[in-house]
C-alpha cells in the first residue's frame, strides 16, 4: 500500500468520470485529498495522503496500540515493597538495589514512589 497516491483526470472527463476516478482512493483505502493541480496538456492531478492508523480507530481501541502502558512488567508491588523496606538508601542504591531484584526502575520513578511513600507515612 502506498503512502502517497496520484491519480489523474483526463482532460475529457466527464464530471461523473471525474467524481469516480477522485472518489476512488478515499473509498478503497483510508486516503485523505491533499492537492489537486492543473496538469499542463489539460486535465487534472490529484494528491492523496494515507490516513495514519490511529485515526482508522476508536478512541478506546486507540490506547491499546501503543504508547505508555503503567506497570508493564506487574513489579509495581515489588518495587514498591523493596523501596518501602529501605527508606533510608539514596535514589541511586535504590535503583541498583532493583536493578539486581530484577526490577528495573529509572531514578524519577524509584524518587517519585519513595516520595508517596513518605507522604503517606506522614499524613
């Protein structure tokens, strides 16, 4: 399937002619019209763009093709607990400290649960 598709009237085209030939690409495909120029020896070139795929979806089916997915590997617990049990240990021990557990966690995510955890312990 191509990206980009060109389809030309000719210069004889009767409207109805004119209308199928430009409909088609929209039609078959998820085509989007976006330029249509005089050719020099008559007629007329018509540029379609495919339509990118999140848009071929719901809204709701459109999350599950990709993008951020919260605790994808399910250690979110895990994590938490091993964090939770060793509240005094700076960011980077944490994070090596997961590292070899097997979870692995970047420095904004391990600060960010230590700092809930602290707040929940608090208030």
């Amino acid at each position: 399937m191509n990206v980009i598709e060109v389809v030309d009237v000719p210069q004889g085209a009767s409207e109805d002619e004119a209308r199928t030939l430009l409909n088609r690409p929209c039609e078959a495909n998820r085509y989007m019209l976006v330029q249509v120029l005089p050719l020099p020896c008559g007629g007329t070139r018509a540029f379609y763009r495919l339509v990118a795929r999140a848009y071929d979806k719901k809204p709701g089916e459109r999350a599950e093709q990709g993008g951020f997915k919260a605790n994808r590997d399910g250690m979110d617990d895990a994590a938490r607990a091993l964090i939770k049990a060793n509240m005094g240990l700076s960011i980077r021990t944490l994070v090596q400290l997961l590292k070899d557990s097997g979870i692995k966690r970047e420095k904004t995510w391990v600060s960010e649960a230590r700092m809930k955890q602290r707040s929940a312990a608090n208030g």
